[in-house]
C-alpha cells in the first residue's frame, strides 16, 4: 500500500518546491493538493461542523502548485485531492491535466469532486441541483479528448464538435480518474461510468463503502479492480494496517498548512509510520 500526503498548499505554507522535495527525499509515495476557487463569505457550513479553516481562502491553484512539484521531483505521484470539476471549463482542465502529466512524465492522479460548498459552486453558473449532471459529463469530455486523436461529445450538459487536442497524456488512455464522495447511489452510478477508483476518507467509509464499490463495478461491466485511495485517516499503524488488509491501493495523510519547521516534522512522522508498515 503506498502512503504519501496531502495540504493545503498557500501563500503562508510551505512552498511547494521544497515540500515536494522533501517528500521525495523521505521515501514517501504522494503530494495531493485540494482545491477551492475562492470562498464566498456567505460560504455553506464546512462538513466538518467546524469553522472554516482560513487555509481555504488561501490554497493556491492546484495545477500550478503540482507543475512545481513536478520540476523537482522524479518519483512521487502527483496529484488533486480534489479538483473541483463544476467549477471549471473542461476542455482548459483536459488541458492542463494532460500537460502536467506529460511535464512529469507520466505521475498524475486526477481526484475530482462535487463540491460541498453551495456559493462557490453557484459563482461558477451551475445550478447547485445540476452539480453532479455536470461533474459527469465534463469528465466524459475530458476523458475523450485525453483519448482520441478527434474528439466529439453531445451530453445534455456539455458538447465538443469533432475537435484535435495535444498533449495527450503519457499515461494511456488518461491518468486515472478518482472520485471522491460518500457512495450513495448516484455517486456509485458516475463512478463506474466516468471513475477508475474511490476517494473515501477514513476506515469506518472505507470498510463499509468497498463491498458497493464492487459489486457495482462488475455490475457495470468493468474490468480488473477499482483503485481505492483513502484521503485522510487517523495516522496510526493499526489503521493503516486495516486498510492494507482491505486492499486499499493508498492513502494519504493530512500535514498541516504551516511553514517548514512545522510541516517538516510531520514529514518525518509520515515517513516513520511507513518504515513501521514495511
């Protein structure tokens, strides 16, 4: 199981460059970055119950965050945790998505989401009852022009004329596709259609999510395995060893959004609990 770790990277943390580095430098798998456009002050309460955190206001853009990460690094993949689909164009995100992992070289993990904040989403003009529809049919466009060498789409939320788009991604047909949110029905049904894995958070959604996954997948139709990539778990060698026994693919733990000497700690801790699970 490979274990790596993601943050809230911005314009008071660490920097990407030199935590990127350092996550290479410990042996570790991973480097996933969130995203938010922006934070509407009459913003939708965080699921957490908590107030906002105030690194939400401040993450810096995932793409370009991951394109530096990418210039001094080898090894680790590279990826959104999550990219928030609704609220982008999608030919530009097929765009950069597919740059980035030609710029690496092939290391990118594509985590996409709903979106849990109402006036961020509506910002954007989408409905927020349309969110989903949205998510689903963009991804089938992105998913299409990293695929074909003429691509053309006709969903009742977005179309492409017969259109060329270059780079492709190195990985073939497309890096994989993650999405990540809490398995109800409609959220299994775009996931074997749109999604090549799961992004569930923590062991309790994890143990009791897999079982649907699966026999939603070969339901579908689909070959091999979904990826499953926990995002976020409590950092203990019991918990990842229960993961690991599930068959989880990864998991990514939580750093804080600070400077160097409180991040690169962490870091060591992160890289400790590994060395315990090798």
């Amino acid at each position: 199981m490979h274990l790596g770790v993601a943050i809230f990277v911005t314009d008071r943390s660490i920097g990407p460059a030199e935590l990127a580095t350092a996550v290479e430098e410990r042996g570790l798998d991973s480097l996933f970055v969130p995203e938010h456009t922006h934070m509407p002050t009459d913003h939708s309460p965080h699921p957490s119950g908590r107030p906002l955190p105030e690194p939400y206001e401040r993450t810096l853009d995932p793409f370009v965050t991951l394109a530096a990460a990418a210039a001094v690094t080898d090894r680790i993949r590279l990826g959104t945790g999550i990219c928030l689909v609704a609220q982008r164009d999608p030919i530009v995100t097929a765009k950069a998505v597919a740059s980035l992992d030609a710029l690496s070289n092939g290391r990118v993990v594509f985590g996409v989401g709903y979106g849990w904040n109402r006036p961020e989403v509506e910002a954007h003009g989408v409905a927020w009852a349309e969110r989903r529809d949205v998510v689903r049919d963009r991804l089938q466009l992105m998913r299409t022009l990293w695929r074909d060498e003429t691509a053309e789409v006709s969903t009742p939320t977005a179309r492409l004329a017969p259109s060329r788009a270059w780079p492709k991604p190195v990985q073939r047909p497309h890096p994989p596709v993650l999405l990540g949110a809490a398995l109800g029905p409609r959220t299994l049904t775009d996931l074997v259609s749109v999604g090549d894995g799961w992004m569930p958070q923590g062991l309790r959604a994890t143990r009791d999510g897999l079982p649907r996954l699966l026999e939603a997948w070969q339901g579908a139709g689909r070959t091999g395995r979904p990826h499953v990539h926990v995002y976020g778990t409590r950092p203990d060698p019991d918990t990842l060893s229960r993961l690991a026994e599930l068959g989880v693919d990864a998991v990514s733990l939580w750093l804080p959004s600070a400077g160097r000497d409180e991040v690169l700690p962490e870091l060591d801790r992160v890289a400790a609990l590994r060395d315990r699970l090798a």
